[in-house]
C-alpha cells in the first residue's frame, strides 16, 4: 500500500492510504534514507510503502517498507550540543514563517538561516509578521522596516494578526490546492493561525509563559492537517534555533538572492564576499544596496557559528 505520512512520535507514524483511511504504521529495525542522517528517518509529508499487520483485527496496524524519493523537505540542525539533524518536513509548496517582534522576538539571524534552507530546496517561503495589533507605532515601523527589507530581496511578507483575524483571509488564499508548512519559534502563535484558518480543528494553543522550556522542539513533531478548502497544512513544533544543514562554503551565497544577482559582476567567479578584490557584493553592501544583517547572518553561517541573539534594532538605518 501506498500512503502520506500525517503525523510522527519517533516510533509511530499516522499514514494517510491513498484510499483515504488512516493506518498507525511503525518502521522495523534501522530504517535510513542514503546520504541524510537524521533523528527521524521517516518525516511528516513523506510519501511511503507500507504493508498491514493483523489483518484479522479491527485496528489494523502497519510496517513502513519503503520511502519515495523527496521532492523538498525542510531540514534543521539542533542548537543543543547534539548538533543531530531533524527533517521538519518532506514534500511541500510553500512555507510560512511566523515572526513576531516581542513575545517572543524573531531575530533576523534567525530568519535568514530559515530562508536560506528554503532557498536550498527550492521551496516558496513566505514571511508573516503576526501580533501587529499588539504594537505601539515605534514599533509598527520597525515591522515595516524589516517587511520593506525582506520585499527588496524578493519575498512576500504580510503583517497579521491570527488572534484578530486581520489578513488572515490572504494567507488562506495563497494555501488553496497546496500543502504549506507552518514554522516560528515557540509563542509565535502558529496554532492560533491554524485555528483562524480551520477553527474546526481547535488546537490547542499554550501562553507565551510556558513556552520557553529547554530541549521543547526535540520531544515533539509535526502534523499535517487536511483543510475543507481544498489544501494541507503542517503545523510545526516550535523552533528554538535553526542550524543550516550540508551548504558548501562556495554555494552559500547562492541561496541570497541579493548576493546570487551580483556574483556575476565580482572579479573571482568562486568569490566569497569576504577580503577578495572587487567583489560586487561589498560594494553593494557599502553603497547600503544590500542590509548589513544579511551579511552578518552570510558571516555567521560561512564561519560555522551559532546563532547569537542580536536585536531587530540593531539593524535600524542611523
């Protein structure tokens, strides 16, 4: 039989048939996919071979035999000393990122590094700026600031409120006849959007005080949903910190693409934006053509560096 991976615990796995019913499958013994090393080998979005067990039984359970080939997935490396990768999820169109200002803050580090693996597996990644009718004017600027800045480069971002409802009827629009992943850190309010979009499905929803427990996104995994508009959600456990996974020195800034536009017009083709001479992307950088924070955060990724918490205010123009 042949299915779509709905839901994962790390030792069973909800699987949608193709038939339309749902089996509780399990994966026997060490179960790998080639040249990706990973804590789960079997990933939500996953399209797999199973067989059932029991057939006599009224709950039929079943055995993962196989995977088919990924079209995409979105892959993370821990921030805690394992540094053990985790595909969040395999197979979709587009992915929505649920940055928030304060309660908690979305560092543009942050951002970056989740833009960069999207760009990498060549997936739609859209940026939505949630909890804006919780923002005092100065504070609603530098929203529009970091909106404006993410545009330039190329990428829709929405300001929304999922508490309120505001644009929300946008973002339900871009999902129709797609399977999206939904992503942010803890407290973003990932599951309030969810809930906006399909309030049939009522998921639970935890305040901003609980959120921020040590090691929360190990223990936990992403399901997909089945929406009544005709499109797939994944709702993602929140994310900590993201590592970038298997990006080779030389091709990193081909996943900027404010860095990729200009690599043609440096001197070196195998340029790395660093000390080399007439390199288009300083100068673009010194003439304020490209944001310093996305520097910074290149920087960060090419020297192996863990992400630092810097203040959105820290990129405002003097």
């Amino acid at each position: 039989m042949t299915g779509t991976v709905y839901k994962s615990t790390g030792s069973w796995y909800q699987v949608k048939a193709d038939d339309g019913n749902f089996y509780q499958c399990r994966i026997k013994g060490k179960f790998r996919i080639k040249g990706i090393k990973s804590t789960n080998p079997v990933a939500v979005g996953d399209r797999v071979e199973f067989k059932l067990e029991n057939t006599n039984d009224e709950d039929q359970n079943g055995v993962i035999t196989g995977i088919k080939e990924r079209e995409n997935y979105i892959i993370r490396k821990s921030v805690n000393l394992s540094k053990q990768t985790h595909i969040i999820a395999s197979n979709i169109d587009q992915a929505f990122l649920l940055v928030t200002l304060k309660n908690p803050p979305t560092f543009t580090v942050f951002i970056d590094r989740f833009l960069i693996t999207a760009e990498a597996y060549e997936i739609k990644a859209i940026l939505l700026f949630n909890k804006i009718d919780t923002y005092k004017d100065d504070e609603l600027d530098e929203v529009k600031y970091l909106a404006a800045m993410y545009r330039q480069i190329g990428y829709q971002c929405i300001g929304i409120s999922a508490k309120t409802g505001k644009k929300v009827e946008q973002v339900k629009e871009l999902m129709k006849g797609k399977t999206s992943l939904i992503s942010g850190h803890s407290g973003t309010g990932k599951s309030t959007l969810i809930n906006a979009i399909e309030p049939k499905l009522d998921l639970k929803t935890t305040e901003i005080s609980e959120q921020h427990r040590q090691g929360q996104h190990t223990t936990t995994f992403a399901e997909m949903y089945d929406l009544d508009f005709g499109a797939q959600i994944i709702d993602t456990p929140g994310i900590k910190g993201f590592g970038v996974v298997d990006i080779e020195k030389e091709e990193l800034g081909n996943y900027f693409p404010e860095f990729f536009a200009r690599k043609k017009d440096c001197k070196f083709y195998n340029c790395l934006h660093l000390e080399e001479p007439k390199c288009a992307v300083k100068e673009a950088l010194e003439a304020g053509e490209i944001p310093w924070s996305r520097y910074k955060s290149y920087l960060q990724i090419l020297k192996g560096e863990d992400e630092q918490n810097y203040r959105f205010d820290n990129y405002q123009p003097e």
